[in-house]
C-alpha cells in the first residue's frame, strides 16, 4: 500500500474524490442538493485537465441518467449523482437501467421528498427506489462514502453481477459534515478498480448487438426479470470477496452489517447511515453500566444481508429497527420489513419494534437514543406498544 492521504473533508468532496481517481469516460449529471457538491468539485477535476472524462451538463435529472445509460451501454464507464426528487425523477431510468444490465455507479446524497419541501436528510429518496434493481450501499460515515464508491465500481462491472450500483449518504450530516478521511493513493484505486471491460457494447461493430429490446411476449420479459434477480441473489459473495480485497489495500474493513456489542447483547438496535453513530455512543454508555446492549448499522441494503443479520441477532431478546423512512400503508417500514423477514425461519425470535426517525433532518438526540433502548426493556417484559409503528423525534411522536 502506497501512502494515504490523511484530509479533513465531507461525504460529497470525498465521493468526487474517488470518482477522480477512478476517471469514468463519461459523467452525466444535474445539480441538486446536498448532492450538487459532488459534481462541482468534479467539474472542476476536469477544467483542471485533472480526468479525461467526457463530463455532461444535462437539463434534468432524468435526462442525467438517460445519458448514462446511453455512455453505458455504448461500453463507456459512466457515472452520476442525484438526490431526493432528482432520484424520483429518474424513477423510468432506474429500471432501464438494471434491466439493461448496465454497470452505472450513482451517488446520492439521500434528502427528504416533498411535499412539504424540505432539504435535508432522511432515506425516503433511497428507499422509494429499493425495488428498481439497483445494487444499495449506506454509507455511515465520510470515510465509508469514499470507500462505498470505490466498491461501487468494482462491484457493478463484475462479470457476474453487471448491475447499477448506488453509493448512498446521509444528506448535510455525511455529505456537508467535516471529517477526518483517509483517501488512498491514486494508482492503488486505480490498480484495484482495474480497467473498464465491457461486455456487449453498442460502440463494438465487430460484434454487433441490440439493447433494450421490445420484448411483449411474457416468457421472454419474465426471463429476463428472473436473470436480473439472480443477478442480485448471486452478486452477495461477490461484494463480501471485492470488500476483502479493498481491506488488503486500504486496512479498512468492510463488511454487509457493521456490529457493535453483539458479542451478548439482550437488547440491539438496527439502522442504516449516519445516526448509527449516535446509537452507538448510547451502547457504550450503557454498557459501561452493565448493560447488555448493542449496534447494527446496515451497510448493504440490496441485496439484503438476510442470514448475516439473523446470525448477529442470534442472543438479542428484543430489537429495535430504526427506519428513516415510511413506508405508507404497510405494517412496518422498510427496513423493519426485511429484518422480520430475515428473522422469519430464526429458532429463537427476538422481539421487534419499529421505530421511524429523522425524517427531513429531524435530530437524533442522545435522549431519543435512551428511549428505544428503555422501550426495548419494555418490550422484553411484554408491554407491547400501541402501534405497529412508532414516530420518534421532532414535533410527531409517541
């Protein structure tokens, strides 16, 4: 490993960090906050002559990933970044993406959606786009931001996976915050990403193919729908392996789910992105007083981590999901879905709860912390809540 850079930077300086190491042909992309960051400093890299990358300034954010798409899968590797109604925006684009089987890495700088208008953090924009075949890393912190990114790459032109990967961070609080980084030596990044080796592109005339085809027929569409989903089943191990590979390089670990105290603890939260922190700093509290309790911050979202999620809450007798996102007129929200469903064929169940938080920026105080972990004591001696789903936080609670 060649020296590292030690820098105090935020989430969007250090995403446009990798992607100028890595130097995609071609990035497409519209301003919006808290992403627009991202892509100023990048255009810069290339007015400085620092990137060969043929960079796009679109009109939209649906046209930021049509763009992509067509660099993409004319075998050009090709990038973007987005937030909140810009994701929304690209909903059509998702999933031709994915469909396509287009390696596009996307940042996004999760944000509130509207209506009300709101600017800041919280994971509806990401969680309302969980279903469009997308490969989904949470980042916690700067440092994972980068690191996701980097992944990213790797991980979408994999030969076996050939899937669009978004490298998701929490908005203002990762993406504004300053932090101490770590950024990695050029040539290592590039040595680990390694080059760009299409496979079926439009621009290859010596082996001419088609895209995006019209396909009416239902056994042919459903074909390619089940190919997508083993394309996502198969594609775990591969970004567990890519993760190892990336720790040999830059001594940083990564891993599906991030565990804190896990080792015996009774009563554990579970959560993705930033406010994993401050639960985390509530742990160590705790269990300084003797208490058994405990952290999962969720790192990959698609595909979900199932059987290491069920393995990590395999002593918990109660848990917490924290979800900064709704998921309206169903029982739970998403991430309290895909933890019942992990924990479904489990022998020992724990308890489970669900809480939402955070929403549009709402603070996540120490206070707040100390509530789910009490709650979690309730839980355990059966006083069930009255509702499915508890709001927490802000001027909306329970």
């Amino acid at each position: 490993m060649r020296d590292v850079k030690v820098v105090a930077s935020s989430g969007d300086l250090m995403i446009a960090e990798a992607f100028r190491q890595i130097d995609p042909d071609v990035v497409a992309a519209y301003p919006i906050t808290p992403q627009t960051i991202i892509v100023e400093r990048f255009a810069k890299f290339v007015a400085d002559g620092l990137v060969h990358t043929e960079y796009v300034q679109v009109e939209s954010e649906h046209s930021a990933m049509s763009a992509t798409i067509g660099a993409s899968a004319a075998g050009a590797r090709a990038a973007t970044a987005t937030a909140s109604q810009g994701l929304a925006f690209m909903w059509e684009e998702l999933h031709v993406a994915s469909g396509m089987r287009l390696p596009i890495v996307m940042a996004n700088a999760n944000r509130a959606l509207s209506a009300p208008i709101n600017i800041h953090g919280d994971h509806s924009d990401a969680m309302g786009s969980r279903d469009t075949g997308w490969i989904m890393l949470f980042a916690e912190n700067a440092q994972e931001a980068y690191d996701n990114t980097i992944l990213a790459f790797k991980i979408a032109e994999h030969p076996e996976v050939r899937l669009p990967v978004m490298s998701c961070l929490d908005g203002f609080v990762t993406s504004h915050a300053l932090e101490r980084c770590e950024i990695n030596d050029d040539q290592d990044v590039k040595d680990f990403v390694g080059p760009n080796k299409p496979q079926n592109a439009l621009l290859d005339t010596d082996n001419p193919v088609s895209h995006g085809m019209f396909a009416n027929l239902g056994n042919v569409y459903m074909e390619v729908k089940y190919a997508e989903r083993l394309a996502m089943e198969n594609s775990l191990p591969i970004i567990k392996n890519i993760g190892d590979e990336w720790e040999q390089v830059c001594g940083r670990p990564f891993a599906p789910i991030n565990t804190f105290g896990l080792e015996d603890a009774e009563k554990v939260v579970v959560i993705i992105g930033s406010a994993a922190g401050n639960f985390r700093a509530k742990a160590r509290e705790l269990r300084a007083q003797g208490e058994k309790v405990g952290v999962i911050g969720v790192r990959l979202f698609r595909p979900f981590p199932y059987q290491e999620l069920a393995e990590a809450l395999s002593k918990a007798k109660a848990v917490a999901v924290l979800d900064r996102a709704d998921s309206f007129g169903s029982r739970e929200a998403p991430l309290c879905l895909e933890v019942k469903s992990a924990l479904y064929d489990a022998e020992n169940r724990p308890l489970v709860r669900n809480y939402v938080y955070g929403l549009g920026g709402a603070d996540v105080t120490m206070e707040l912390c100390q509530k789910v972990f009490e709650d979690l004591d309730d839980l355990m001696n059966n006083k069930k809540p009255a509702r499915e789903v508890s709001y927490v936080g802000g001027r909306s609670k329970e």
